[in-house]
C-alpha cells in the first residue's frame, strides 16, 4: 500500500519538473533566441481595369403609368380591354353610354346652321323678291286698315241704334202709364200691366244695349289691329330698304358665335365618352364592367413596360457618384443570372427617407437588348453605378503610393540588386484596392508595397529572398 502511495508521489513531482522546464523553454529561453525582422511587401505593376463605382438597391418601375379616368358621369356602355392588353396611342378603351349625347351634337348642329344662315342674311341684304314681297305686305296691311276702320263706321250706324230707341220709346210709354197711375188717370189693372211692360222693355233696352256695344269694341279691335300690322309692315319694308346697322350685325355674329360654341361643347362631351390610350402602352389594372354608373374616378390604368425605369437609392455619402448620364450594371433579385445595363436619366433634388436613412433618389434607365428576359414591375435589384473607368491600363495597389503633396505621388521601385529607387508617378482612378498608373511606371517592374515586422527562429540577418513577381518580399536586418 505505502509503495503505490510513493509511486504516486514520484509521478506527480516528475511531472511537475517537466512542466516547469516547457514553461521556461516557452516563455524565457526560446524568446530569446528568436529575431525581429523588417520584410518588404512588393506587387507588380500589370494591366487590368480600374472602376470607381457606389452601390445602391431599387425596383423597376414602368417609363409612364397613368390613371385614366372620364370627364363626366355616366353609364359605362363598354370596356374593350382587359389587363395585360397592349394598346397603341389613341385607341378606344372604354365608352359611356352615347344617345343622349349623340342627339345633343344633331340639335346643335342645326342650331349653328340656322345661326350661320341668320348671319349671312343679315350681312348680304335683301333679296329683290323679299323687297317685293315687303311692300306688298305694306300695301295689304293698309288695305285691311281701311277695311276695317270701315267696318266700324259702320257698327256705329248700324241697325241696333233704331232697335234701342224703339226699345226705349216702349220703356217711355211703361213710365208714363205709371205716372197716369198716380194721378188717378189709370186703374190698378193699367198699373199693373205699365210694371209688367216697364219691366220687359228695360231687359230689352238692357240687351241692345250691350249687343251694341259689343259690336262697336269688336270693330274697334280690328282697327286697332290692322293699324300695328301697317305699323309693322313698313317697320319691315324700312328695315330691309336701310343698311344693316351696326347692333344688328353684332347681334348676328353673337348668335353665331353662341351656337358655335354651344356645338363644340356637345362634341367635346360625345368625344370624352370615348376613354382613350394617351400613349402606346400595356393596360395593367381594370376595375370597371359595363352598366356600371362611373364618375371621374381611374377605371383604367396604362403603364409604358416597354422602355422600364429603375428607381434606386445609394447612401447620402455617395452622391458625388451619382451623375446624369453615368452607366449602371443592374442585377435583379429574381434573375441573379442575367445583367442589365443602363444609364442615369434623373437625380431628384431632394433626400428621401429609406427605412428611416436619408437616401439619394435616382432614376435609371434599363437595356432590354441586354437580357432577353420579360422583367415586370416592381422587381428588386441591386444596382452599381458607374462614375468613373478606365480599362486595360497600368495598376498598383493602392498600398504601393507615397503621396509627396497634395494630389503628387511617388513609388519606390526594387532593382534587381534588392536596391529601391523613388519613381515620381501621375495617377489617374483609384477605388480602394488600386491605382492607375497614367506615366512613371512600366508594365512588370516591381514596385514596394510597404514594410512589416516578422519573426524567425535561427535566421541569420543577412538572408533575404531575392526579388521577383508580386508578393516577393525582401528581408533586411
């Protein structure tokens, strides 16, 4: 029992020894022993392109869409189309019921005639026929004058004034029997029959009376009336022997003016029954059948898919690389395959807010030659805009400049001895790996790329890897 106890013992303190020697070696020997080193990163100067670009997000959106709508209530009679309809500019829609309208076109079609004609008259004057027709109008008006005036004179002589004296004559001759009555000249029986004939003969009187003065107004009437017709006959004949007067004229010219007017109103309403396609286009929402009461409210909608527009959004940061003009490169989401090109049609002046950021709103334009595929409205996509490019030209990474003042570059090229010798250079583009070399530099030559600390374990000071392609590195003590 107490040797196995010993022999656990051992075991443990041999252990313990040799971690304490690992931990030394690790931590005090071993650090000693090894040698910081400078390493210079090198690349090669190569041909390729450089694109300066900002990335943005969007959807497609049709050229131009617009509601349509009718002017003016009504019942719907037709609706000749249906969505996904390619329509051409100008062709007919939809129609409101038409009669009512129709009917109003004809009458003010003939309203402006007659207008038109009134004018004319008024405007060449009297015909020789409606001259003669006026005097003989005049002439005949007098004749009925003088006629009728006759006709009166008459009616003031006629038979009725002997018949009303001789009525009053019996009316006389009832009254003084009623006064022979009274002075006892006559009996009651006398007086009796005197009521009965004073009563009679004054209905009588009464009926002449007014069967007279009902013939004399009527005559009256008739003079009077054939006096206006005269009147107006040579109001007429003056009228058309006169010039046309200037109010006359113009009272012309109104009215025709007035039903012109009125007939351009009711064609405009007979036109705007008929809904018709403003541009070439592809009918994407209908929500109106016929017999259906409509107001102006949209029941058409019609959207350009022919010639899309992608409306995208970048980070305020990048509208410096946002310009009109500027090429896109255009992934959708629903085809990761296929890329599209385009360029940038319109800038808004305004942010917008995007998921709560301030965004840069832009508009672009999108190639169909580019991909053979239908694209529909409202696909996502992510969008590259392209503000500048410069393709099979001289590169360096962008670590390999030294920036000697404002805009002024240099790099340093390694000889082939290892030595590095400072190359003033003229830079064009730079993304954020690298830069276009316009002058200073060849294709091949190796230029540093900087400079880094290393670590090596028994390396003498005086190795060094010899100079070569990109990613060669130079040691130095």
């Amino acid at each position: 029992m107490f040797r196995k106890k010993a022999f656990w013992i051992s075991l443990i303190v041999v252990l313990a020894l040799v971690g304490g020697g690992y931990a030394y070696y690790s931590y005090v020997y071993r650090p000693s022993q090894e040698v910081v080193e400078q390493i210079i990163t090198t690349a090669q100067v190569y041909s390729g392109d450089v694109v300066v670009s900002v990335s943005g997000s969007g959807a497609l959106s049709a050229a131009s869409e617009v509601a349509l709508g009718f002017q003016s209530e009504g019942y719907l009679d037709e609706v000749l189309v249906e969505i996904g309809d390619r329509v051409q500019e100008g062709d007919v829609l939809a129609r409101l019921e038409m009669d009512d309208l129709e009917v109003a076109v004809a009458e003010a079609e003939i309203k402006a005639r007659l207008a038109q004609l009134g004018l004319a008259d008024v405007l060449e004057g009297p015909t020789d026929a409606e001259l003669a027709n006026a005097r003989a109008a005049w002439q005949s008006a007098q004749v009925a004058l003088t006629v009728a005036q006759h006709t009166y004179d008459s009616a003031l002589n006629s038979d009725l004034d002997s018949a009303v004296r001789s009525r009053y004559i019996e009316y006389q001759r009832a009254v003084d029997r009623y006064w022979e009555y009274e002075n006892g000249d006559a009996s009651q029986d006398d007086l009796e029959d005197a009521w009965g004939d004073q009563g009679e003969a004054e209905w009588q009187l009464g009926e002449v009376l007014q069967q007279a003065e009902m013939e004399e107004l009527d005559a009256w009437n008739q003079v009077d009336q054939a006096r206006n017709r005269v009147y107006q006959a040579l109001e007429s004949l003056e009228l058309l022997q006169s010039e046309p007067i200037t109010d006359t004229i113009l009272r012309a010219e109104l009215t025709a003016g007035q039903a012109a007017l009125a007939l351009n109103d009711a064609r405009d309403n007979l036109a705007a029954a008929e809904l018709c396609a403003p541009f070439d286009g592809t009918v994407v929402d209908v929500t109106a059948t016929p017999g259906e009461h409509v107001g102006t409210a949209s029941i058409i909608t019609l959207a350009d898919l022919e010639e899309p527009v992608l409306q995208f959004w970048v980070e305020e940061s990048d509208l410096s690389g946002v310009a009109l003009g500027n090429r896109v490169e255009i992934i959708f989401e629903a085809l990761p395959d296929d890329a599209f090109t385009g360029t940038v049609v319109r800038v808004d002046p305004a942010l917008v807010n995007v998921g709560g950021t301030l965004a840069v709103q832009a508009w672009a334009s999108v190639d169909l030659a580019s991909g053979p595929i239908v694209l529909l409205g409202g696909m996502n996509a992510e969008v590259e805009v392209i503000s500048a490019e410069s393709r099979d030209t001289l590169l360096v990474p962008v670590q390999a400049l030294r920036e000697l003042d404002q805009g002024q570059y240099a790099v340093f090229v390694v000889q082939p001895d290892g030595e590095m010798v400072l190359h003033p250079v003229e830079v064009g583009l730079m993304d954020f790996v690298n830069a276009e070399i316009i002058s200073g530099l060849e294709l091949g030559e190796i230029v540093s790329t900087g400079v880094e600390e290393s670590t090596e374990t028994d390396v003498s000071e005086q190795e060094m890897m010899p100079p070569g392609g990109p990613g060669m590195r130079i040691f130095g003590g």
